[in-house]
C-alpha cells in the first residue's frame, strides 16, 4: 500500500447556511474557481461588499487591489480576496460551479430554504435595480429588479428557480450588443423579489443595492397613493 499524504484542512465550514448560500450568489456571479482546483477568487468594486465576504467566511487573506478596463476610457479600481480550500473548491463544483464558468454555468444546487439567501448574493454580484418615470403617462413610475449572466442556461434556470418557489415570471431578454442576458421583474413582481431576498432587515447584503432598491419601492408606492386620489 502507498502512503498517504495528511487530509487537506479547509478553511471554510461547509455546512448549509443563509451566509453560506449568500457567499454561493456571489461566487457565482463575481467569483471565480482557479485552474488550480484549489483557489477561490471574488472581485468587486464595492469593498463593503469584499469585507462582507471575507468576514463572512472568517478568513484572514490580505484584500488586494486592481484595476480593470471599464471602457475604452475609463480603468476603475477592484478590490479582490483569493484563498486556498481544496475542500470548500469540491463544495463549489458540487453545487454546479467550474473553472471558467461564465458562459457554460447552468443549474445551481442550494436548497429551496436558503434560496431567497443565495438570491440575493446574486444581486449583490451582478443584478441591479433601476426606475424612472415614463413620460407617456402621467404618474406613471417605473422600476425594475434585474439578475444579469452571460450563460443563457443559467438565466433561464434562475427564472424557472424563482417561478417555481415565489410564483413570479419575470422577462428574459439577451442585452442588445452584448453576450449577456438578463432577467428582469417589473413592479409588482420587483417586490416580490425584493421581499423574498430582504426578509429581515439585518440579512447581508450591499448596502447601496438594498437601499437604492427600497427607494424605489417607497416612491412607487407614493405614486399609487396619488394616482388612486387624482384618478
């Protein structure tokens, strides 16, 4: 018989959490696996949201800094948190996670009960909100809750996942000139959406998304209330 090397130690505990299927959104999104099989790499302009994650997953990796080419003008600072963890890399590939992931992601394995969880960090990676008023109609105020990927199979999984469990439809649509699609909730379903993935006011997330998100349900709201009295 050969001999056996000692069992890798992880530096993550692997054990289904809210926290640990929030960290799963992000990776998906703005993480990445390494060729390695060893290392976990997670980029993002928002450093609240790279201290979340390493305070989240108790790490004690350096955070660093790096510039990345936002267009053919503009360079934009990142910050980046790397660490090694052959055990927690498994767990992610387990889940439907790979190397070179972003246009060949497809189904996602988190349980049903922490899925609002892993939403979110979704969000938090690569989703957005956004509204406005449509000048066509008066009082008529817009707003939207979007989830963004280039692989059209994983979108398409994620708005099955959601119809599934919260009963929404949501739109899916490729972004005109470029290879992503998107998936996006208007209005009565935004807020589903935004209730499902905030349903406590201390849950981790990016702070600026949640804010911005409930701006917009706050003004919708506002604008209903004045539509039902001048109507």
């Amino acid at each position: 018989m050969g001999l056996r090397g000692p069992k890798p130690k992880g530096q993550v505990r692997i054990k289904w959490s809210r926290d640990l299927a929030y960290i799963l959104g992000l990776i998906v999104t703005d993480g990445s696996l390494s060729k390695d099989l060893r290392h976990i790499i997670f980029v993002s302009t928002d450093l609240q949201l790279i201290k979340l994650f390493k305070s989240l997953l108790k790490l004690d990796n350096t955070i660093g800094e790096k510039k990345y080419k936002k267009d053919a003008y503009t360079r934009k600072k990142a910050y980046v948190i790397q660490f090694g963890d052959v055990l927690f890399f498994n767990f992610l590939c387990k889940t439907g996670l790979m190397p070179n992931k972003t246009k060949i992601l497809k189904d996602i394995l988190v349980p049903d009960k922490y899925f609002a969880d892993f939403l979110r960090g979704h969000f938090d990676g690569d989703g957005s909100s956004y509204s406005y008023f449509d000048k066509r109609w008066k009082n008529s105020f817009m707003f939207y809750v979007t989830f963004v990927s280039a692989s059209k199979k994983h979108i398409y999984w994620l708005q099955k996942k959601i119809r599934l469990l919260y009963g929404v439809n949501g739109y899916m649509s490729k972004i005109k000139d470029k290879d992503f699609y998107q998936l996006r909730y208007a209005k009565k379903e935004g807020i589903v959406i935004a209730k499902k993935m905030y349903y406590n006011p201390t849950t981790p997330c990016l702070l600026r998304k949640r804010k911005k998100l409930f701006e917009a349900i706050k003004k919708n709201a506002q604008v209903a209330k004045l539509v039902d009295v001048y109507a």
